[in-house]
C-alpha cells in the first residue's frame, strides 16, 4: 500500500478532480490519494468523484478558508 499526495492549490474546479483522475489508474486498491486543494467546490467534487467510482473518503480536514485536505481510499 502506497501514499501519494497531489496539491491542487490554486487550480479551480474542475482541475483538482481531473488532476485526480490522471492520477487514479496508478493507484492500486488499498492505496491512499491526499489531496490538498483550496477552490471554494473542492470538498463537494471529490465527494461526488469518490461516490461515482466507489472509491472511500476516508477525512476531510478543514485548513482554514476555503483550503482542504482530502484523504481518497482506491
């Protein structure tokens, strides 16, 4: 099991979702994506990401404006 962190910080929505799905066929199951990313729909976009590909959020950490930490299971 491997952990693999994308910053997305100042791409706005959609880029970090497409950024994560780039990254997304180099992670094996079991595997951790954290994604950092500061657009106001971030949260919301990986959510429904997450939900679409059956892939687990695993936290959402709140780092102060708009700015968030994403925890992604494969």
């Amino acid at each position: 099991m491997k952990q693999v962190r994308l910053d997305a910080t100042g791409f706005k929505c959609p880029q970090p979702v497409l950024k994560i799905a780039v990254i997304s066929p180099d992670m094996e199951p079991g595997d951790i994506l954290e994604v950092i990313g500061d657009c106001p729909t971030f949260e919301k976009d990986v959510r429904v990401w997450c939900s679409r590909l059956k892939k687990t959020l695993l936290s959402v950490c709140d780092e102060g404006g708009y700015r968030k930490t994403i925890r992604i299971r494969f």
